[in-house]
C-alpha cells in the first residue's frame, strides 16, 4: 500500500510569480536542518523533512559558475551574449539565472558580486553589483 501524497503547502506558479510579479526571490527553508534553498520542492534536499517554509531569499550574492550564452532562444535574441549563471545568494540558497551584456567569461570572473534585478524579460536576471 502506497501512501498518500501530501497536499502542498505552496504552489509552483506562486514561487515563479515571486521573481516575476513580485520582484522577489521565494526560496524555502528547511525547520529540521536549516537548509535554504532556491529551488522549488515539497521535501527538503538535504534532510528529506517535508515541510518546508518560505523563506525570503537575500537578492544579492556571487557567481560560482556561469557559462556564456551566444546562440540563445528567441527570447533572448537581443541580450545574446550574455551569462547563464549560479548564484550563491546573501543568507543561503543558491540561484540559477543570467547576466545581460556578458561576452566572455572574463568578463563575469567567479566570484563577481551581482544583484537581483527585477525584469519583464524571462528567468531570474542578475547584474553586477556597482563597483
Ligand atoms: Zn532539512
């Protein structure tokens, strides 16, 4: 006998309409371990425990990976080039997005500090924090 799948406690489309409607980053956190995340899901990833509160995600942070982007979906047509990046941002979670205007990977060194930047455009969009 199988068991029943829990209701969620939140709904995916509220999580994308944080960052789109809301200009804000929804993340999770974990009440057992403490794990914060950027990522959609019912059961926390490091514990397994199943309920998972949100959690206000910082806006701020810096890349630890990124890859750049010069053939790209039509969305993006008039930002190519530009980064596909992870973020780790202030206060936990990582976050995947992209950075407009990047043309070489030496131009987004790892560890670059950015910063949410609310956009109509599709996905999580970063740029880089003022010097
Ligand atoms: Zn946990």
């Amino acid at each position: 006998m199988t068991e029943p799948v829990p209701e969620a406690p939140h709904s995916i489309g509220a999580f994308v309409r944080g960052y789109e409607e809301e200009q804000r980053l929804r993340g999770f956190r974990c009440p057992a371990c403490g794990h914060v995340t950027a990522t959609w899901g019912l059961a926390c990833a490091r514990c397994g425990h199943a309920g998972l509160a949100e959690f206000a995600l910082g806006t701020t942070g810096r890349v630890v990976a990124r890859t750049v982007i010069a053939v790209s979906a039509d969305e993006f047509l008039n930002d190519t080039p530009y980064a596909y990046v992870v973020v780790e941002l202030d206060g936990g979670g990582r976050a995947t997005g992209w950075v407009p205007s990047i043309r070489a990977e030496t131009d987004l060194p790892i560890g670059t500090r950015v910063r949410f930047r609310p956009s109509y455009k599709p996905g999580v969009q970063f740029e880089k924090e003022p010097a």
